[in-house]
C-alpha cells in the first residue's frame, strides 16, 4: 500500500481497515474448512410413501385409512388433526403426502427428541426405548434409541456410528413416523409396549407444546 500524501489520522483508518479485514477472512477461512458438514434431511418420496402407507394400512380398500385402520399406525392416529385437512375423520394418500412435504420444507435434519416413561404410575428407570420408523416411509430413515434415566426421562438419539464423524456427538432424531418400542432388562413388559407394539410418534417440524410421556399398565 502507499502511504506517501496521506495525513496521519488516513494512515491510522487505513491500518485499522487492513486489520479488520484479516480478522473477517481468518473467520471465514475456519468457518469453511473447519465447521461440521450440514446434517441433511433424509429423502422421502412423498406420494410413494403416501401411496405405500394406502397399501399397508386400508383393510378395507377403499382407499382411506379410518381411525380402526390407524391404529396400526399409532404415529398418524396420535397426530390425526395434522393429517385429517378435510376433518373427515379419515386420511388420504394426498393428506398424508402433503403432511410428509410439510417435514421436508423445514429442511431440518435432526431434531432433539425426549420422551417421558413410566409403569404403573411410576418413572420406569432404565427402560430401553427404540423408535423404528414406519416401512412405508423408506430406507433412509435410521431407528433411534434411548435409555430412561433421571427424572423418568430417556434422551432418543441416532446411533453415533450411524452418523458422520463430525456430527457423532450430536444427539436428536430425524422427522418422521415412529413406532415405539420400549422394554426393560428386569420388568416383563406387555407385548404391546415391545413386540406387538400399538406405540407411535411423529417426529415433526416443531417442538411439541406437551411433553411426550407413554404411561404404561
């Protein structure tokens, strides 16, 4: 740079701007090389999940699932308001095909997800709970996990090792339909909390305003 003509209080402005711009290409620089990688949503086909779930779940093919069919579906039935845009009391494969599009325009690719368990009116420590997303949503979602510690409450997360190297640490589920399965090493649980489980959740867009608590009997 010339600093021959200029006063002193220019030559000062002109060091100080140098030094500023270092500082903000220094940031940039670790921000690019050093930062975690962007954790992306997994990709669903909206319209063949919708068309997927139809199939599985309409005993009755008339191509609608009632509230008896969504019972085997407990994470549609305990959203059923988010699902049921014609308030019919049924859901069709275009409700549920824009619910799922409503997942994806949030671009969010992990959300933190804790649940509450207890058994017979009391937190049931050291319960294992396993989300296993619904087939029909695909192959890319990944079952989650959690063990119920204080409080009564269990942190569910991907397995680390089912995630990139800088993001291991980072605990939360991907958005989705769940079933829930929850055992525990020395309570005999019924089978319809593990292997014949009527449990679900959806894992939505947003934090849910009630904390998400399965009382079991």
């Amino acid at each position: 740079m010339e600093w021959e003509g200029l006063t002193s209080r220019q030559r000062k402005l002109c060091r100080c701007a140098a030094f500023w711009l270092g500082c903000v290409l220094v940031t940039v620089s670790l921000g690019c090389h050093r930062g975690p990688t962007a954790i992306r949503p997994p990709k669903i086909d909206s319209a063949r999940a919708a068309d997927a779930a139809i199939e599985q779940y309409d005993q009755d093919a008339d191509g609608l699932l009632s509230e008896a069919e969504l019972a085997a579906c407990p994470g549609i039935l305990g959203q059923l308001g988010k699902y049921d845009q014609d308030q019919d009391r049924r859901v069709s494969a275009a409700e549920i095909a824009a619910r799922i599009r409503q997942w994806q325009d949030r671009d969010i690719g992990l959300r933190a997800f804790s649940c509450g368990v207890s058994f017979q009116g009391r937190p049931l420590l050291g319960a294992q709970v396993r989300l296993t997303p619904e087939a029909f949503l695909g192959e890319n979602l990944k079952s989650a996990s959690g063990t119920v510690a204080d409080f009564g409450q269990a942190v569910i997360r991907i397995a680390p090792a089912e995630l990139p190297e800088d993001q291991k640490d980072i605990p939360g589920v991907q958005l989705g339909l769940y079933k829930v399965h929850i055992t525990h090493p020395t309570v005999e649980l019924p089978a319809r909390y593990n292997t014949e489980t009527t449990l679900g959740v959806e894992i939505g867009e947003g934090a849910s305003k009630t904390p998400v608590v399965f009382a079991l009997k």
